[in-house]
C-alpha cells in the first residue's frame, strides 16, 4: 500500500497547477470535477489486476527466500546454543567455533542483501506496473473532461467538501475498465554487483 500511496502522490504531481488554481476557478464560475484516485486505483479492472498480480509476485518472492530464511533461524539457534555461557574472548580462542560464527555472520548479510534485492524488485514491479495504468488513465481523464464540460479536475483528498454530482470517478472506473481490464506485470529484476572475494 506504501507503493499506491506514492502513486497517487506521483499522479497528483501532474495535476498540481490545476489543484492550486481550483479554489480560484471555482469562485469564478469555472466547472470542476472530482476524482477519487484511490478508489480508481483500487476498484477499476485494471487496478485489481494490478493489485492482484503484485500480491502474487511478492508471495512467490517471500517463497523464495524462505528456504534460506528457515535454515538461518536454525543455525542461529544451534550456534546461541552453543554459545550461551562463552565471552566473546571464549568464541575467538576457540578456533572452529570462531569460523562457524564468522561463516554464520557471512550467510546473514548475504541473505539481507538478497531480500534487500528482492524488495527492491517489488517496488520497481509496482511503480512499472502503475506507470502503465496511469498512462492509459490520461486519455480517459481528457475525455472525462470533454464529457463534462470541465476546466479542472481536482482529486477528492484535495477538496475540502465536494457534491456528489461533480464526481466522476464512477465514470473514470467505467471507462479505465474498458480500457484496461488487465496490466501486463512484469517482475522487474535489479542487477547487482557481486561482492568481492
């Protein structure tokens, strides 16, 4: 959800001149519509699909690393178990022990690296994602605007009250999901330098 709120703040951007200029316009006479991104975002076709196939790529992501997640939770119980009552002292003179230690420390930051990676990759996945949806939203809005009349189009977070008969966003929904019933998503993948040997 942190990814959409972004989204919408992205969106929101390309609209700033008109959301400034709105107080002004309406007070002399200029038609405003209202919008619900959000709801756009969440309830049209194409946003649940988007949503959906995000939700499903993150799951196999989590699948993926959990593997590697288990097995360090069980040597990282194994080696406290081994090391309950040592110093730090006791560990380093007790050469084995010290390399098991070292190769357990060398594993944990190679999986954090891995699941950095892979958080990183689901982001890039949403914003691409929602790059797509708001692209395809832009003609529909242009044509919201010539269906209404209108000069702005303000989203609803940004107006202070709104009547319901300068709303919408039922139509912006109708129109994206005959538009954009489905969003090609695509698992977007960070190439990294290895670490030095």
């Amino acid at each position: 959800m942190k990814l959409i709120k972004a989204a919408l703040a992205a969106f929101a951007l390309a609209f700033t001149g008109t959301t400034v200029a709105a107080p002004i316009a309406a007070a002399q006479g200029t038609n405003v519509v209202v919008i619900d991104q959000s709801r756009i975002m969440q309830e049209s076709a194409g946003g649940k699909d988007i949503i959906s196939k995000v939700n499903a790529i993150e799951q196999t992501m989590q699948s993926e690393l959990k593997p590697t997640q288990d097995s360090l939770a069980t040597e990282g119980q194994a080696l406290d178990a081994k090391t309950a009552n040592m110093t730090m002292d006791a560990i380093a003179a007790d050469d084995a022990l010290r390399t098991e230690v070292e190769q357990f420390a060398q594993k944990a930051q190679a999986f954090n690296r891995r699941r950095k990676i892979a958080s990183a990759e689901l982001q890039a996945t949403e914003r691409a994602a929602w790059n797509q949806f708001f692209s395809a939203m832009q003609p529909v809005l242009q044509e919201v605007v010539a269906e209404k009349g209108a000069d702005v189009i303000l989203d609803r977070s940004d107006a202070i009250y709104a009547s319901p008969s300068v709303d919408a966003t039922d139509l912006v929904i109708s129109k994206m999901d005959a538009k954009l019933s489905t969003v090609n998503v695509v698992r977007q993948k960070i190439q990294t330098q290895q670490p030095q040997q």
